[in-house]
C-alpha cells in the first residue's frame, strides 16, 4: 500500500515550438453609381506561409536528448483567390435591397517532416472552389418601424495551429493532434429583424453549417486508459436563435441596457464504429448594465451577465455561469485627467464547467482565467482632442485572425 511518499514515475522533458507566419495580400475594390444604386467590384489575392516546429528533447541524464518519436516539422501553405460583385439599390422611399455573389478558389498544402522515416507521412492536397452569394430586403414601415431580412452564406477557414497532423503529448495518458484535412465551415445564414424608434431590437435566424470545425475527445485506440483531443468536422449543425436588446432610461440620472438571447443548437455526425454526435441543447444568456450618473461629476457602472447551459463544439456540454463588474469614474483638471476604479468578476463566477460523453469516453473537465481584479487607472489628455486617426482595413485581418498565440 502506498504511503503517499513514494515517486512512481519521473520524466523531465523541455520543448521548443519556433513557429514563423508570412501572410501577403492584395485586395482592390472599386465602386461606381449605376441606376440610381451603387455597384461594386472587387478582388483578393492572400498567401500564407505557416512554419511550425515542435522540439521535444528529454532528460535521460544532465544533457538533453532530442525525442525523435515525438518531434516534427509542419508547414503549411495557403492560396486564396477570389473576387465579388455586388450591388445595392433604393425601390421607391421605404424599400431598399441589395444582392452580392463572391466567387473563391484555394490551393493548400500541408507538409509534415517528421525526424524518423517511418513516422512520415505524404503531403496534404487540397483544392476546392466556393461561390458566396448574398441578398437583404429592408422595409421601412413607418419612420419609427423597420423591417429587414438578410441571408448570406460565408466560409470560416481553420486555424493554422489545428492542422498539424502530428501527436503532442500532454501527459502520460493524454495527447492532443491536429487534422490536414479539416475541411472550411460553409455557413448559411437566414435572419429577421425588426427596429423600433432605432433603438429596440427584435432578431430571429437561423443557421445551418456543414462541416462544423470542432474538437473531440475521444479514446486512445493503442491504450484504453488514455485519451486524445482531435479536430474534425460535424456534418451539420443547425442553430436556431433569437435575440432581443434595448436601452431604457429610467430616470435622468440612471440608464440601463438589456440584451437577451436564447438558441437551440442541433448537432450531428457519424464517424463510423459507433462514433456519432447527436446532441441536442438549449442555450441562453442575458447581458445587463446599469449607469448612474452621481453628485459631484461620479459616473458609476454595474454590468454583468449569466449564461445558461450549453453546448460547445461538438460534444462538449458547459454548464452555467456567470459574472458581475462594477466601476466608478470622475473627471478632473478640466475633464483632462480621468480617474477609474473597476472591479471585473467579482464573485470569480465566469469559469467553465462541463464534460463530454463521446465514442466510449467521459470527460470531466473545468477552467479558470484570471478574471478577477480590482484595478485604479488614471489618463490624461495632452494636445488636440479633435484630430482624430483614421482605421484602415489593410486585408490582412481574416488570415491574421486564424492565427492563435
């Protein structure tokens, strides 16, 4: 019997994980008034180079030794090339719609370099060609009623870190390893709103995605007592969802804002030998915040939000939670020196909780960030408050997003 006491097992491993991204781009648009409406033109080129090693050097003795079982190389390399036609146009005074088609071909290839011949493995092709059509309709009822009814349908690329096909241990009885042939989300989006004196609104949509990018949990097939995380595509998934947000203000000195969403998620896969998803789940979350304007120029925030159970990726059940800030501000020196105390999280509550019960395998999981904090932050304004800097989208910002620290 073990006294508590006794080492079983002892490993010291060190691991270096260089990673070196290149994104180039070129885009152009052009716009042009053409029958009392705007047309639009456009086109973009993108090239990513993705380089990733991942280094694993043991400890049998003082020196380290490189693990050639478990090191590797993986580049990845990317081209995009599309082009898109829209155009926008006004029927009569309260009617108003618009229509665009974006046309994209992708070259992609995935090389692992692996330091053992018999961990190698061939290159990962991919290439495929996608048409994007768009179209919304909006009826302005009354000056203070509008109606709007927009479809669209887009393309959610995975990010360069989960296609990496090679294992990376997490510990002796878990690993992780990414998926070359991950292929994009293609989602197709139908929505409903209706705005009130421009400031209430009142949303119903739904969503159908083929191949959900999400990550499972499943069992290790070499070993019973360990698990691997692996990205994969679901087959469908289906979202229906409303949303209702509005602004009140309840006396001169006290406004609120309320934002409520509820959805009913369904999704399914089937990858073979008892491998299926078919998972069904409510959701729903509520935003608040309440600002108060104090004697003596104190400005005072309460903010918060609770969300309900859900469902995230593809198996992965969460359970709720939810948080609670709170802040104050004054002004000083001619409103140039701004004074703020904020406190985020208070009851540290925004962590997750949930488990998966996926191909044989239940998983328990939970996590904590840092949220809770008490900070004090004093600005002062020099020079003119007017000259403002203009934000220029550069065309980098989908290919830089995809890349995860």
């Amino acid at each position: 019997k073990s006294d508590e006491t006794t080492e079983l097992n002892h490993k010291l491993n060190t691991f270096e994980t260089p990673s070196q991204i290149n994104i180039s781009t070129f885009k152009m648009d052009f716009e042009k008034t053409l029958w009392h409406g705007v047309l639009g033109l456009g086109s973009k080129l993108s090239q990513v180079i993705s380089d990733n090693a991942y280094l694993v050097f043991d400890f049998p003795q003082n020196d380290p030794v490189q693990n050639k079982v478990r090191s590797n190389k993986f580049k990845y390399t990317e081209r995009v090339y599309a082009g898109y036609i829209n155009y926008g146009h006004s029927i009569f005074s309260k009617w108003k719609c618009n229509a665009g088609l974006r046309f994209e071909h992708t070259d992609a290839l995935g090389n692992l370099e692996a330091f053992l011949p018999e961990l190698q493995e061939p290159p990962v092709k991919l290439n495929y060609q996608s048409l994007f059509p768009s179209a919304g309709l909006s009826w302005d009822i009354h000056p203070h009623h509008n109606l709007a009814l927009n479809y669209g349908r887009r393309i959610n690329r995975p990010d360069y870190n989960v296609l990496n096909p090679f294992n990376n241990q997490l510990s002796q009885l878990s690993f992780e390893r990414g998926n070359p042939f991950l292929k994009p989300e293609i989602v197709n989006n139908l929505e409903l709103g209706y705005t009130l004196n421009s400031l209430y609104n009142f949303k119903i949509a739904y969503s159908l995605t083929k191949d959900q990018i999400t990550r499972l949990i499943g069992p290790d097939t070499s070993d019973i007592r360990a698990s691997y995380i692996n990205w994969d595509n679901l087959a469908t998934q289906k979202i229906w969802s409303a949303n209702v947000s509005c602004p009140i203000d309840i006396t001169k000195y006290w406004s609120a804002y309320f934002n409520l969403s509820g959805s009913f998620i369904n999704n399914q896969a089937n990858y073979g030998n008892g491998a299926i998803v078919d998972i069904q789940a409510y959701s729903y979350e509520l935003f608040q915040q309440q600002s108060f304007t104090l004697p003596y120029g104190i400005k005072a925030e309460i903010s918060g939000s609770y969300s309900g159970p859900g469902v995230w990726g593809g198996v992965f059940i969460y359970e709720p939670s939810w948080n609670l800030n709170v802040g104050l501000q004054r002004k000083f020196i001619h409103n140039k020196l701004n004074a703020k105390l904020n406190g985020s999280d208070l009851f540290y509550e925004s962590g997750w909780d949930g488990y998966s019960d996926f191909d044989g395998l239940y998983a328990k999981g939970f996590g904590r960030n840092d949220t809770q904090k008490i900070a004090l932050s004093l600005s002062y304004q020099l020079g003119n408050q007017n000259v403002k800097s203009r934000k220029r989208n550069t065309g980098l910002e989908e290919e830089a997003g995809r890349v995860k620290g």
